[in-house]
C-alpha cells in the first residue's frame, strides 16, 4: 500500500461511525444491526437489552453513537443516559423508541440524550440523525420537537411547583404498577432514595398515595 493509499484509508476509517444498539426486543436489534452493517460510514460495535447493560457495554466498548430505547425491564433508558451523562462518557445518546409522551421526552432530554426519534423515522432519516447526533448536533423528530415547544409554553398552574426530571421517572414507573424496588432497580438508586422521590412529589401534586398521584397526573398532562 502507498502512502497516500494509506492516508485515505485512515481517513475513511475516521470518517466511521461506531454504534451501540441498546432494545429489549432481539428482532429490533437485528434490524437496526442489518440496516447499519448495509449501509457504509457505519460500524456496530454491539448490542445491549437493557439499560444496566448498556452502561457497561458503552464503558468496554466506546462507541461514537448509542442507539438507546426508553422502556425496557432491564434498567430505563433514561437512567441509562443519565448515568452516562454521570460517567462523562463520550458517546452520543440517540433516543430511539416508539413511545413520545412528555413523561418520556422531558427526562430523556434532559438526562443528556443528544437526539430523540421514534421507530416510524424513514431508514435515510436514522441514518443522517446518526451522523448528526455523532457531530453533536441535536436531532428530534417533529412530533417530539412540538411536544417540547408545547411544554415549555404551556401555562404553570399558579402555585404548583414543577416535578424535577427524576420525580417524572419515579411517577412515570409508579404509573406502570412498578415496585419501589423494582424503580430503584431501573433508576440506580436506593430504595430509600425512592422514596424520597415519592414524599416529595406527592407535596408538589397535593395528594397521599400513589394513585391519587398518577391521577393527578394524567389529569394536568405531566403524564401523556
């Protein structure tokens, strides 16, 4: 090989996006794996079915991208991301996920995903997210970019304190019927801390329990 053979091999490996695909459904691993490893300028490096597993896969493998979905039984997406986030890690966090609710969105936002898709995004627009996300450029997708004009709008109820981004994942998971142990699990956090999160969201909504506080919820649109 040349010199300049070499060069541009170098560049072209450079110019490779590395992925890690992280879904709780092997089929959509498959999928995305399939699409990527056709299409060139992409490389996967792995795949992980939960989001404790992903943390560990993205700290072995480094990978440019994470490909990430939100609801998965083996550790949140969100608190995945966070943790991440937490860890410095260099990756980029593509949210991609069929779910576009404020309870999804906001914390995944703001947890330090880069991009936020849903699954129906054209095969050209994952593609050209990916790359973006790999720039650091944020990418969403129109439904999820109104979601958050509209939210940020939205008028405050006169007194009501707003929930943090961790008190919506804690009241997210309670309105899915999970544990207190099993939402320490999936956040990476105590049980104790749990409810902590609990007592203090409870104040905010006025309510006692956990289904007044989903029903409060859902009624003011902090749960879509």
């Amino acid at each position: 090989m040349t010199d300049d053979e070499a060069t541009a091999a170098a560049v072209a490996d450079d110019a490779v996006i590395s992925l890690l695909i992280v879904d709780d459904h092997p089929v959509v691993r498959d999928g995305l794996r399939g699409m990527f490893e056709s299409a060139p300028g992409f490389r996967v490096l792995g795949e992980a079915a939960g989001g404790t597993e992903a943390v560990e896969r993205a700290a072995a493998l480094d990978p440019d991208v994470v490909l990430m979905d939100l609801r998965m039984p083996g550790g949140s997406g969100v608190a995945a991301i966070r943790e991440l986030t937490r860890r410095g890690a260099r990756a980029r966090v593509l949210v991609l996920t069929t779910y576009d609710t404020d309870s999804d969105t906001l914390p995944a936002i703001e947890a330090g995903a880069t991009g936020y898709l849903l699954k129906d995004a054209p095969r050209d627009d994952l593609f050209t997210a990916v790359r973006a996300a790999a720039q650091g450029r944020t990418v969403l997708s129109p439904a999820v970019a109104s979601r958050l004009v509209s939210a940020v709008r939205a008028p405050k109820t006169p007194g009501a304190e707003p929930l943090s981004a961790r008190e919506r994942e804690v009241l997210a998971l309670v309105a899915r019927g999970t544990s207190n142990k099993e939402i320490a699990r999936e956040l990476f956090i105590s049980e104790a801390t749990v409810k902590t999160h609990l007592t203090h969201l409870y104040a905010k909504l006025g309510v006692n329990d956990r289904a007044a506080a989903v029903a409060t919820a859902y009624d003011r649109g902090i749960l879509g």
